[in-house]
C-alpha cells in the first residue's frame, strides 16, 4: 500500500455524549474507498456508538459525517441509507414477517417510482427481481429461498442480513461483528464473501471481536478504547502498538 | 330476488367489510386506531351532504369524502407517528369521540336529531365499492409498497436503516385507512338513509377492530371473514337468546387463543387460493 485510496467516509472529531458519559470523544477516521477496515476495542469501548453515529441512529453531539465529501451530519437515517451507507446488527434484526425472498426485495430502490412500487414485488422480469436473484445466489440462500427468514440457523440469518444490506445497492458497507456465533467454516465462507465484494470495489467498515478474523481480513484497523481513539493502522502497525496491547492486557496503572 | 332480511345482512356485511378493512390498512404499519368511527361519521355526513344538500351522485359524493376523510387521516397521522400502542389506541379513541361531539353539536347536518334524505342504494352498489376495494387492498400486498408497510410494521428501526421512510409509509397509511373509512360511512348512510352521531361511536370502532382481529389481521381478506362472522353470527346464535352475547364472546376468546393473528392468516391464504406454497 504505497497511496492511500481517497476516502470514501470520513469523521472529523465526532463527539457523542450520554448524559454525562461520552461514549465517543473526539474521533476523526477516514475510511479508505474499496478497501476492508476494521474498528476494534474492548467492550464498552464506543464502537457500536460509532456505527449508530455514522447511520444517523443517534446525531453525534459534535463534530461532522461525511461520505464522498457529502455531509451526512444531522441526515434522518432513512436519507443516509440512501445516499449508499448500510449496515448489519451485532444482535440480527430480520423482518418477522417476511421469508428470505422478501428480504432481498424490501430494500430495493430500483423501480423505485411509486408506480414500480406498486407492481407486484420481485416478478422476475423486472430490475428488483434480477437484482434479488444475483443477490440469492451470491449468499447461496437458493434453497431457502422462501422459508421465513426468522426460523434460519444462526448463521445464514447474518446472510439474510447482509444479502437484505446489499441490495440497498450501498456504497459502504457496515457489518457489526458479523461473525459472532458462526462457526469457523461459516466465518471462514463469509471472509471469502467479503473479500470478493472488496475486489467489486465495495467498501466495508467491520466491527469484529475476533483477531485472526480482523488481522488476516482487514487492510487498515483503528481502536476505540473508553470513546477515544487509540491507535490505527495496518494490521501489523496495529499488532504490536503499545497502547493497544495496554487497552487488551488491561495493565493496571 | 334475495329477501330484504338477507340483502340487509349483506349490505351490512360489506359495509362492516370496508370499516374494518380501514382498520387493518393502518394495522399493517403497526398502529392500532381505535378512532375509525370517526372517519366513518365524516363520510357519512359530508357524503350525505354533498347528495341531500348539493345535490351531487352518489359515487362523486363518496370518492369527494374519501378524499377529504383522506386527508383528515393524514393530519392526524402526524401526532400518531409520536405515539405507540396503547398510547396511540387512546389517542385515535379521543380522535373518534371529537367527531362524534362534533356532529351531536353540529346543528346544520341535524345535530342530535340526525339527518335523513338520502336516497337508498342497492346491495350491488355496495358489494361494487366493497368488493373493488378488497380486491385492490388484496393486490397491494403483492406489491413492494406493501413490503415496505410490512417492514414498518416489522422492525421500524431495521426499515429506516435499509432506506425505508416509515413516516411517509404510516402517514401515508392513516391517510388510505381514512378514505376507506369514509367510503364505508357514505354507504352506511345511503344505505340506513338516516345517519345520527350515536352511529358513529366507540363501539362502531371497537366493532371494526373486532372484525379484523376476528378474521385475520395479516391478510386483507381478513376482514371479508371477520366482517361476515360478525355480522353473521348473532343471526345464527338466536336460538341461545339471551345468553347469545356471552356465547358470542366465548367464541371470540376461543379464536384468540386458539390462533391469535386470526381466523384467515398468509399461510391459509395461499392454501385457499393455490397459490405456490413456501418449499
């Protein structure tokens, strides 16, 4: 990595309180266009904040979004989901009512007329039903095509999840420790996932607990400790930074 | 040619239909209106106005007060969006209630005496207007907009975050529910031809509500079984006389806890009109 990509997303000095608590101070990070980064911490160290932030969730208490040089701060989330930013859940949040199919449907913006919208959903001639189709089998749920999406195993809810992301069509991508109780062949499937929509030239911005996963995955890392920003960097860079190994060893001053 | 008493159970049934269907188009976004009395009392009066009064047809004076019910709907859609649950149940039922005083106090349109002059309509005429309206809230729900509905109602949060304006999709709900209502209340005035604010109160609300959670509240046809049940169902337990009220609430607290999202659910649905079946 001799250039930097430009990037695509970037917070400058994004400061979000809790009542007195500030669960994020002062972050600024630039996420690099078509590349995987990764946030890491330990617990409570903001990195879900960050994402609410950066999705319009919560509206940081100071400092600005923006994606593409556009400013997202103070955007409902409805609008930053438009202008291309989507996200998976650290805790899955599938529609109870819908089966896989209806998943791939719902966050289409093609066709995206109200008379499109009115047609019947996912005929298969139309732009939204091919795009459901690529999506169905890009994330191999073929054959679960139209079980409820709520009754899947674990992991291929996280597929639903992220298929239901991706057809929003989005520019980055957010995934909230999107391997949390699959199993290594399952992790192992969707690192492989991730890695080709990196090389389509999506952006990925990954909140992940394990290591091997982040280390092995991602070309740059920050670390969120207590709010702040710590440290970032290359994997490597990140490895064996001094203030890093103190936040995870939790040296006692 | 079917009886009087017959054509009676009818027309009420599809007018019963179109009320609870108003209900169950602002149910799918998730909100409860326990006010719908209240948009059927404004179609009632402005549609009989606009025949009795300005002298206009009958299908011109019901599509002008589904309109204007319509965007009564969407006004009061707003202060809904703030409100959940039992909260927002409480809120439509003052909604209806306003409406009601309204009309008890609004001498022009006979105020407590009611007002009349209209001219009856025929079961067919209603059936036309219930029947197009069931088939085009049943097409809906093939569509992505209702997908959209489904999302709100689902997990509002999940749809906002994948792009989904669920304002729009609940405001935009109220505003559709209201006009339905409307219709149903310029029927059932055209079809009484005698309308007064009693007609139009918390019980007729509760009775909407009632029909939908009896026949389905997933389905739009939901509300064609709940409808005609309710209808239906104290004709056929006369023989039990007094005790036909109690028989009648047994029953409903059977189905809810038997099948709580309603007689008629998606699954039945697609049974019933063989439609692909989930493999």
């Amino acid at each position: 990595m001799s250039t930097m990509p430009a990037p695509l997303l970037s917070l400058v000095d994004v400061t979000r309180t809790f009542g007195g608590v500030q669960a994020l101070s002062g972050v600024s990070l630039d996420v690099a266009a078509g590349r995987i980064t990764g946030v890491i911490g330990p617990n409570g160290a903001g990195k879900t904040t960050l994402f609410n932030v950066i999705t319009g969730a919560y509206t940081p208490t100071a400092g600005e979004i923006y994606l593409d040089g556009a400013r997202l701060t103070g955007l409902k989330p409805y609008q930053i989901a438009r202008a291309g930013i989507a996200r998976t859940f650290q805790n899955i949040r599938l529609f109870s009512s819908m089966s896989v199919w209806e998943h791939l449907l719902v966050a289409q913006r093609h066709d995206g007329s109200v008379f499109g919208r009115l047609l019947p959903a996912g005929l298969a001639r139309s732009k939204a039903g091919r795009e459901a189709e690529k999506a169905l089998v890009f994330f191999g749920l073929e054959k679960v095509r139209d079980r409820p999406a709520r009754e899947l195993p674990y992991g291929t809810q996280r597929k639903v999840e992220m298929a239901r992301a991706l057809t929003a069509n989005p520019r980055l991508l957010l995934l909230d420790e999107p391997i949390a109780g699959m199993s290594h062949e399952e992790a192992d499937e969707l690192r492989h996932l991730l890695m080709r929509l990196r090389a389509d030239g999506l952006t990925i911005l990954l909140i992940e607990h394990d290591m091997t996963f982040v280390m092995n995955l991602c070309d740059r890392i920050h670390v969120l400790d207590f709010g702040r920003q710590i440290a970032h960097g290359t994997p490597e860079a990140v490895r064996t930074d001094p203030a890093v190994l103190d936040a995870y060893l939790g040296a006692d001053t | 040619m079917i009886s009087t008493y017959h054509a009676a159970l009818l027309a009420d049934s599809g007018i019963l239909m179109l009320g609870a269907l108003s209900v169950y188009i602002i149910l799918a976004t998730g909100q409860l209106s326990l006010g719908n009395a209240g948009f059927m009392g404004i179609g009632a009066y402005l549609a009989s106005y606009l025949t009795v009064e300005a002298g206009l047809p009958l299908t011109l004076a019901l599509v002008l007060s589904a309109l204007a019910a319509g965007m009564v709907g969407i006004v009061i859609g707003f202060p809904a969006l703030r409100l959940r649950g039992i909260y927002l149940a409480m809120a439509t039922l003052g909604f209806g209630e306003m409406v009601r005083s309204f009309f008890l106090n609004f001498e022009p349109m006979g105020g407590a005496g009611g007002f009349s002059g209209m001219v009856h309509v025929s079961v067919g005429y209603i059936w036309l207007w219930a029947g197009g309206i069931l088939v085009l809230v049943t097409l809906l729900e093939r569509s992505r907009l209702w997908l959209e509905i489904r999302a709100t109602h689902d997990d509002e949060t999940a749809a906002s975050l994948v792009g989904l304006n669920t304002t729009a999709t609940k405001i935009g709900a109220f505003g559709f529910g209201a006009a339905v209502a409307a219709v149903a209340g310029g029927l059932f005035a055209h079809h009484h031809v005698y309308i007064e604010p009693a007609n139009f109160g918390f019980d007729r609300s509760i009775e909407l509500v009632l029909a939908v959670i009896l026949g389905g509240s997933t389905v739009a046809p939901g509300a064609l079984v709940g409808a005609v049940l309710l209808v239906l169902l104290p004709e056929t337990l006369r023989f039990l006389a007094d005790w036909r009220l109690a028989a009648f609430g047994t029953l409903l607290v059977l189905v809810l806890l038997v099948r709580r999202q309603g007689i008629l659910d998606r699954g039945l649905f697609r049974a019933l009109t063989f439609r692909r079946q989930a493999s």
